[in-house]
C-alpha cells in the first residue's frame, strides 16, 4: 500500500505491533495521500484509536506540511466537532504518527449519493455543527480553505444522532503568518468548492471565504447536489468571476423561503455582501434545526478537553 509520495508504510508497522509502547496496531482502515491509517487500541486504558502514519521520507514534503498543519489547528480548537489528537511522535524507523480518535460513519458526500438530500431539520442540525467549529477557529484567525461534503465526516456515535466532525485542516490559513499551502482546486481538481476571491488569490482570503463555503454546503444538504453539479470547470469559473451563482429554487416545497434566502446570502460574490461569521449563520439556522431554541453553542476557546 503506497501513498502518492511512492512510500509504502505498511513496512513500519504490523497488526499486533505495541507502538509508542502503549497502543497497539489493529487492522487496516485505508491509505490516503496522506498516510496509512489503521485502527488500534490504547494497551493500557483499553479505549479505540485511529494511528496514522506517514514515512520518515515524507518528512520534508507537501504532505507532511499539510499533517503539521492540521495538527497545529487541531492543538488550538476545543471543539467536539473536529477529531480529538491524543498523541504523535516518530517511530524508531523515522516514520512519524498522529494518534486520534476512531470515527465510524461517513463522510457527507458519500451519504448524499446514497440517501439523497436531508430533511431539512437535518440539513441545519449538521451545518450549525460545521459553524461551530468555523466560528472557534475564525476567532484564532484560522481559516478553514476546504470546506466540502467530502470532509465533513458524520461519526457515528453510541448515542442515536450522528455527529459532526469537520475534517482535513491541512491548509488551513493562519491569518498570524505570513505565506501558505496552495490549497487543492487552484487547477489541479475541480474549483467547485472554492470561494471567488480563493481562485484570485488563496492566501489572500479571511474568514467570509468559508461562509461562502457553508452555503454551498447548504445548498448541497438541501437539494442533494452541488449548485455546480452539471458545470465544467470553465463554467464555474465564469460562474464565479461574473456570476450569477445558481439560485437554490425558491419554489421547491421542501426548503422553506428562508432557508433558501440564507443560502443566497452566503454565496455572494462579494465577501462584504455576505452573511459576515459563522456564529451568524447558526442563529439563522435555529429555527430549522431539530431543536430550535437551544442553539448549538460554541465551545469555548482555550477550555480543557
């Protein structure tokens, strides 16, 4: 099993392998650009982890960047939306590994190919999740850059309810540093994601660049695709650099009046135009939610886990 750096880091570790000489490697979960994750336990205290690892030669690549990256914005946020890190280090081999918490579920994407768009209580209840996450972030001045259905991962819990984690922080922007990772979808993938001022300028972006991801994120829940879904790439940049974005239908009996003016909010081409923080966002995704009045909270910053 090799990652796109040509490493193959199932040389490193072995199911029933003890690493860190406390958490013990299970069975493989899959391989990713990324790295190899496999399930393991904690020897000790008995709980499930996930065990990522990358090999010692991607230490100085793009990959390793991005890994730093995530677990620098994953250190700073106290949210129960984002994956708990419990651990890292290097092995004696020089691969180097993150110890998280094991999700069971799917990623949002691959759930509305399978089950189409979610009721709309659903649609908020899941969307709030990502904005609470967003809003702990924005107010670190990090910006997530790569909000879509393929990473925000729907955990099953021991609870009935699936729970939010936002995932893949690898090119989150630090409004504190100067400089950046490129972010995916400047060229290489498809742009349908990206915010217009991000296909101008990736780095040179705040926090509104990924409310305008939230509304598409929306729209998607809603309606059960992308507002892009049957453009190319040339016709979402047109979209995008003189517009207009595709309306959600006003008209469609599912998605109340205003949700659907929220949407549009969020996908406006100037940033100044948009709804302006996530935690706005939430207090307009209230009264759809399976709960309104008790609006979901954003954990505090700087807490304890």
């Amino acid at each position: 099993m090799k990652t796109h750096e040509g490493i193959s880091c199932r040389e490193f570790v072995s199911p029933g392998q003890i690493i860190a000489g406390r958490y013990q490697v299970g069975a493989l979960l899959g391989a990713s650009p990324r790295g190899t994750v496999y399930r393991a336990t904690h020897t000790g205290l008995g709980f499930p982890v996930a065990l990522q690892l990358l090999g010692p030669e991607v230490a100085s690549s793009l990959t390793w960047r991005r890994f730093a990256r995530e677990l620098k914005a994953l250190g700073a946020l106290h949210n129960q939306h984002v994956v708990r890190v419990h651990d890292a280090g290097t092995l004696p081999s020089g691969a180097r590994f993150i110890i998280t918490e094991q999700l069971e579920g799917s990623d949002l994407a691959t759930f509305l190919r399978k089950h189409g768009p979610l009721p709309v209580d659903k649609a908020a209840d899941y969307v709030c999740q990502v904005c609470s996450v967003l809003g702990d972030a924005h107010r670190l001045g990090i910006v997530h850059r790569n909000v879509r259905p393929e990473n925000v991962f729907l955990a099953r819990t021991r609870a009935t309810e699936l729970v939010v984690k936002l995932l893949d922080f690898g090119v989150a922007l630090f409004l504190s540093e100067p400089g950046a990772l490129t972010i995916p979808g400047c060229g290489c993938v498809s742009p349908a994601y990206l915010s217009p001022e991000q296909l101008r300028n990736p780095n040179a972006v705040d926090a509104r660049s990924d409310l305008w991801s939230v509304g598409l994120l929306l729209f998607e829940a809603l309606i059960g695709r992308s507002p892009f879904a049957s453009f190319d790439n040339v016709q979402i940049l047109r979209a995008l650099s003189e517009g207009p974005v595709p309306l959600l239908p006003l008209t469609c009996s599912v998605v109340p009046a205003g949700l659907a003016a929220l949407v549009q909010h969020c996908l406006q081409r100037d940033p100044e135009r948009r709804s302006q923080s996530a935690d706005q966002i939430m207090r307009a995704l209230e009264p759809y939610s399976s709960r309104p009045g008790r609006r979901l909270r954003a954990s505090a910053v700087g807490a304890s886990r």
